[in-house]
C-alpha cells in the first residue's frame, strides 16, 4: 500500500527596510496568537457555546547568523540596526518622547529560495514590522559565531487608511500578505 504524503519544506531569505538580513540559523518562524472572548449561557452550566474573535498577535522569529548583515539591515529611515529600532547610535539609550508606534516599523518580505520544494507561498509580506516590545537583544563577545535572536512583532496594516482615495467602509486589516 503507497502513502500519499504532502509535507512540504523549503528555504527563506529575509529583507528588512529592502536589506537582506543575512543568513539565519534554522530559518523564520511565523507565530499568530489569536485572541477571543467566550461566549458562556447559563443554558449550558458553563460551556463555551461560540467565541467572539478579540484579534491577534503576529510574530516572526529567527537567529541571524551573519552580525555584519544584521548591522546592515536597517529600519525605518535612521539607519539603525535591526535590533536597534530605538536609537541612531548603538549603546544610546533610546530617543526621548518617541512613542512605539512612531519609530522604525519597517516592511519584512520573506522570500522563497529558487530550487526549493516550496510550491507555495513562494513569499510573505509583513508591512510593518518592528522588534518586539521587551526582547531582549543579546550579543555574545567572544570568539565565537556572533549569533542575534530576533523577534520581530508585525502590526496590522489596513491598506487605504490616512489616505484619500475615497474608501467608504473600512477595507480589512492584515498583519502579512502571501503570493
């Protein structure tokens, strides 16, 4: 009897603010948390009878491997580091009175290499991406390979708002697109 399986791998790049990122140590990884709130009647003691959808959370995850590239790979307009979306200088405290928002969330484009199994998506799209609110960023100063975990938080964008192209309702958020 043959088994039909579908598994499915293949290799990423990552460009950050349209900077290859370098090489990462096991690839990216995509995190989505989604939050509900229950919806428990009396009618049921205390089952769960559906959910209202209270949004999501996206993350990416990986370890680059090439310091050089990390250093390269700069966001928003400042020239920071990747892993530095607060300052313009490395070891500077931070830029007083920025809000989170207002500060280097940049666009990360996940793309499939040529020649991998990969039959789709063959890329992601996270408009606005930024370091993760209380990541810790740590360096090893040593000789060793200078290995950065990352984790990049993904903000919901709605295509359209703040601009004037006449929309009516509301167009839907997202936190990436795939093609």
């Amino acid at each position: 009897m043959a088994i039909n399986v579908e598994a499915v791998a293949g290799a990423y790049y990552g460009a950050y603010n349209s900077n290859y990122v370098g090489i990462t140590e096991d690839g990216f990884e995509l995190e989505q948390t989604t939050y509900t709130e229950p919806i428990r009647g009396d009618n049921l003691g205390d089952s769960i009878q559906d959910e209202v959808y209270r949004g999501a959370d996206v993350f990416v995850n990986f370890v680059l491997i090439e310091y050089n590239r990390a250093v390269l790979a700069v966001g928003g307009s400042d020239s920071t580091p990747i892993f530095h979306p607060h300052d313009d200088v490395n070891g500077q405290v931070g830029k007083p009175g920025v809000l989170r928002g207002a500060f280097s969330a940049a666009t990360l484009v996940l793309t499939e290499y040529s020649g991998s199994t990969t039959s789709s998506p063959t890329a992601y799209t996270f408009t606005k991406a930024c370091l993760a609110a209380n990541f810790p960023i740590r360096l090893l100063l040593a000789n060793r390979l200078k290995k950065i975990p990352l984790r990049l938080q993904c903000y919901p964008f709605v295509a359209g708002v703040g601009t004037t192209t006449g929309y009516t309702a509301l167009p839907a958020a997202y936190w990436f697109t795939q093609t």
